[in-house]
C-alpha cells in the first residue's frame, strides 16, 4: 500500500503543479480517484495502473494535449523529456503521435507521475469545474472517470477510508512547496 501523504507530497501536487493544473480540489480529486479505482481493480478490465487508466482514454488523451501546452509540457517531464518536444519535431506526424503513446501505455503501470498526469487530463477535458467537497467529487467522478463502472458510495467509501488512517489538513498541506517533477530541465 502506498502512503497516500506521499502519493500526495511526492507525485500528485508535483504533476499538477508541473502542468499547471493545481489546485485543492483537483488534488484531493487525484488522490480520491486512486483510493476509489484501487477499490474497483478487476483483474481482467482494460484498466492501468493505479488511476486504472484503459489504453482507449491515454489515446484520446494525447490527441487532447496538443492544443494544450502547459499540460502537454508537464505530461513529458514526467517521462523525462524536458529538452524534446514531438509537436515541434517535423519528422513527428499525428500517427507517431498515436505510435508514442501506444508506446507509453506500459508506463501508466509503473510511473506514478505520468499515470496521475492522465487522471488529471481526463478531469481537464471535462468544462465543469471540480467540486470542493467529497459527495461533488464523487458525482464527478462517475460522471467523468467511472462512468458505469462506479458509484458514489465506492468513491466515499475509499476517501473516508484515506482520511480516516491518515488525517489531512488540506489548507496547512497546500502552503507547503512541492517538489518538482522529472528530470532537471
């Protein structure tokens, strides 16, 4: 199991801050997102990693992120490519776009930075601004991540169960400097 203050701390504050993303609400959100989807593996299902992210939604994903920089900019930090960019590569065409992130697919499994950047990504592609408290977040949630897969109690359930082994202050959290994401660029 992994520590949810340092899920919090040392990957999901750092890749929203680093796609300029951030804010309480979508923090809270990412880290509830993977409480709820840890709940909700199926062995078998489509699903990667711990935001169960489906090979389907990183394609879509990708194809969203072009027109979006500062997002596009934090999703390749967190796969270490801080000096290349595709989009400006002429060699670089949408279908190799498609082929790369066919290629990262593997990634959504083991690197925790890049698997929280497309659970973020997926909220972002919704226009309804994220609610604060966790009863909105788990409507949210099924509306925009879970679909018919979820239920609101699921995602209540897996958030009380965060806070309740280990309590958050989240206005004393969110003053506190984030690490940076990736490598040194």
């Amino acid at each position: 199991m992994i520590d949810p203050r340092h899920l919090r701390h040392g990957v999901v504050r750092p890749t929203l801050r680093a796609m300029s993303a951030w804010s309480l609400a979508a923090e809270d959100l990412v880290l509830r997102t993977a409480a709820a989807e840890r709940c909700r593996q199926h062995g078998s299902g489509p699903g990667i990693g711990l935001w169960q992210i489906e090979p389907r939604v990183h394609r879509d994903n990708w194809a969203w992120l072009p027109d979006r920089p500062a997002a596009y900019a934090g999703v390749m930090r967190t796969i270490g490519a801080c000096d290349w960019d595709p989009l400006e590569d002429p060699v670089f065409s949408h279908a190799a776009r498609g082929g790369l992130a066919r290629q990262l697919e593997d990634q959504l499994a083991w690197n925790l930075a890049y698997a929280c950047a497309h659970a973020r990504i997926r909220y972002l592609r919704d226009p309804s601004p994220i609610p604060a408290d966790a009863a909105g977040q788990a409507r949210y949630w099924v509306r925009v991540y879970a679909s018919a897969h979820g239920a609101e109690s699921q995602f209540l359930a897996a958030a009380r169960g965060l806070y309740a082994r280990y309590p958050y202050d989240g206005a004393a959290a969110a003053s506190r400097p984030a690490p940076r994401v990736g490598w040194p660029g």
